[in-house]
C-alpha cells in the first residue's frame, strides 16, 4: 500500500490530555499518515481529548464503566463502538483501562499502545515516576501491539530519552512526551504502509516499498 493508494480508519481511546492524539490528527492532516481518525473513545466525559476530537470535527464517543453491570459488559460496548466505526486499527492513547481479552481478540494485531518507559522496564500507569524513583540514566518510549497483559504486547518501536540531573516527573514527562509525539504517528504510517511484520513477539519493520 503506497501512501497515495489508500487510508485506513482509526480509534483512537483516550481518558486524558489527548496531546498524542493531537500530535496523530496533526500528522495525518499534514499528510505525513494515510489515516482517518474515525472515533475518539473515551472511558471519561471529561476528557480534554473528547474537545480535542470535537475540535477537529472528529465523531467522539463515551463508555463509561458505571453504566455497566460488569466489566465483560463494559468492554463489549467499547467493542461495539469500534466494529460500527469499522477502523481497522486501534490506537491507545492515555487509555487508563487494561483492554478486555475480547477486544484484544477481535482486534489482535491491529491495536497498540504507546507507553512512556522502556518496557518491559517500569510497565503501569506510573511508568515514569516508577524509571525515576528506579535511578534509571535512560528511559523512554515504547509503542506496542496490545495483548492480555499490562503493557506486555510484541514491541513496534523504542526510542530513549536519557533522564536529565534533576528531572522531576513532569520534567521528563514533557521531555517523553515530545518523543511520542514523533514515534506514534511514525508506528502508525508504518502500519498503514502494510510495514509491519509480527513474528511471535518480533516485530520488523520492512523497507519502504518503491
Ligand atoms: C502518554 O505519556 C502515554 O505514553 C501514556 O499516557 C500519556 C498520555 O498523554 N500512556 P496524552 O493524553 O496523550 O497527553
């Protein structure tokens, strides 16, 4: 697939900020991606990433956990969400919830992560809090295929960030953050481009098709 021949339709799921989703959106719209952002998913009303989305015209949907009986209940109305958007690739964006195995099922392959950490180093929701407090010298970025566990998918791309004389959480999380901003919409323009190849948890990147 060349980038003029075809866009595929994306999700992405956010409960936050939404920068990555806005450094997504930005990419696709300078053309640098072949995407579509279909759905922005929220298991937050209040989520600055559901104004982000609305901004940009971009259909935004809410799934919150309390208007479910259990957690099955909850995950299979995300599912549905994303089979009637039809996106053929999720993208996890500061979505603070571990996907269901049914979501991961139906969408194996084609749903990733991006974590602020080297993994499989400090895996969580506090991952750069946890490589500080660790007196780690590098840490960085991981973009993921998601699976059952928690932060535990084959690995797409890593980039490092070296952890600077006294940083502070939100010092190197801004410092991190830059690179995701970078690294995500490369890992996703790859997967458009049909450039990724999973060999159980090997992943390689194939050259760019002329
Ligand atoms: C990012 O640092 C990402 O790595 C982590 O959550 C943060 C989300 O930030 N999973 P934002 O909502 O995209 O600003």
């Amino acid at each position: 697939m060349s980038r003029a021949e075809s866009k595929i339709d994306i999700a992405v799921l956010a409960s936050g900020s939404g920068t990555n989703l806005e450094a997504i959106a930005a990419a696709i719209e300078d053309g640098e991606v072949p995407a579509r952002i279909a759905l922005v998913l929220s298991d937050n009303p209040y989520a600055f990433a559901l104004d982000r989305a609305r901004r940009r015209g971009i259909p935004t949907a809410v799934v919150e956990l309390k208007d479910y009986p259990d957690r099955p209940a909850y995950d299979r109305a995300v599912l549905e969400q994303l089979q009637g958007a039809g996106v053929d690739l999720v993208v996890l964006a500061g979505y603070m919830k571990l996907v269901g195995p049914e979501i991961v099922e139906a969408f194996r392959g084609r749903i990733m992560n991006i974590h602020p950490a080297l993994l499989p180093s400090f895996p969580g929701e506090h991952g750069v809090r946890d490589a500080l407090e660790h007196g780690v010298k590098v840490s960085g970025v991981t973009v993921h295929f998601v699976d059952e566990g928690l932060d535990t998918g084959p690995i797409i791309v890593q980039r490092a960030v070296p952890v600077e004389e006294g940083d502070s959480e939100e010092t190197l999380h801004n410092r991190i953050h830059e690179v995701e901003y970078e690294a995500y919409p490369l890992v996703i323009r790859l997967f458009a481009e049909g450039r990724l190849e999973r060999e159980g948890r090997v992943v390689r990147v194939l050259p760019e098709r002329t």
